[in-house]
C-alpha cells in the first residue's frame, strides 16, 4: 500500500494519524498484554512516507515566508518610488505647498498601509508556521508514546520459543548439571 504513487495530497499529520490508528487497534496475544502488529511494513512505510512530507510542508512555510519579504521589499519600492515622486513634485511646484503636503500625507498613508500589511502578513505566516509545527508536534508526540508503551510491552514480556520442549515440574526438581 504506498501512499507514494496516488495520494500525494495526503499530509504528514494523516499519515502520523493512520500509523497511531494501525498501533492502537493491534490484536493483542491471547493470554498477554503484549500486541500483535500485522502490518509492520505497512507502518514502516507509513512513517517513511510521513518523513519524507515533512520537509515539503515545512519548504510550504518558508516559501509563504519568503512570499511575505517579497511583498515587503516591493511594498517598500513603491513606497520609495512615490515619496521619490512626491520629492520631485514639490520642487516643481514649490508655489503649490498644499499639493506637496497632500502627496506627503498620500505617502506616509500608503507606507503604514504597506507596514500595517507586511506586520499582519508576517503574523499570518508565523501563526500558520507555529500551527503546522504544533500539529506535527502533538501527532509525533502520541506516535512516540505509543512506540515506547509497545516496546515497553514487548522488553515486559518475555518471549517463549513455541517449538521449545515444555518441562514438567518435576523435571526441573531433579535436574543435575553433573549427571550426563
């Protein structure tokens, strides 16, 4: 089953998810607390799988960063380029203060506009960052906790060779490491 050919819109949380579903409805051994997990290739892939999303997910991110310092420096450029304008008109038209107040007041507008957006943009991108990493944070949390409990089971338990002769209480009573 890879989730490699078909599914790549699937995520990294959804991948992390199905393995802790995999780990969590595991069969227990009769008679035991340990589990039985069937589908160890599938888990593997699984995880494999959800490793290799996670550098795309966070490539996403720092490309919605970069898309912000993008915006900022062509935010800024036109800034520059109407306070260049607006410098320029006022030596032309020094007789004319009012016009030049007005493209002041337009450009100092139009860079708080510009800051004002660059600032909810940068927050949007940071939120957006810290919710991806927090969800990755709580699925790789659960996941690590259920592998440690199953390995915890499995060092708890110990393991009995099915084909081992089965030795009668007695004969452990009477066994010599001298007699031959």
């Amino acid at each position: 089953m890879s989730f490699a050919d078909g599914n790549n819109h699937v995520d990294a949380e959804t991948l992390l998810r199905r393995v802790h579903d995999i780990v969590a409805n595991a069969k227990p051994i009769p008679l035991s607390n340990t589990v039985r997990l069937d589908s160890k290739e599938e888990v593997l892939e699984l995880l494999e799988e959800a490793i290799a999303r996670l550098p795309d997910e966070l490539r996403e991110a720092r490309w919605m960063l970069k898309e912000r310092e993008e915006f900022l420096a062509k935010t800024q450029r036109e800034a520059d380029d109407i306070l260049e304008a607006a410098r320029n008109r006022a030596e032309r038209m020094v007789q004319r203060t009012e016009i030049v107040r007005e493209a002041q007041a337009t450009a100092r507008r139009t860079i708080e506009e510009a800051d004002d957006e660059a600032r909810r943009l940068r927050h949007e991108a940071e939120d957006y960052c810290d919710t991806q990493l927090g969800r990755f944070e709580i699925v790789l949390a659960r996941t690590l906790k259920t592998v440690e409990a199953g390995r915890e089971k499995l060092r708890s338990t110990p393991v009995v060779p099915q084909d081992a002769p089965e030795l009668d209480a007695a004969d452990d009573a009477f066994f010599d490491q001298d007699s031959e």
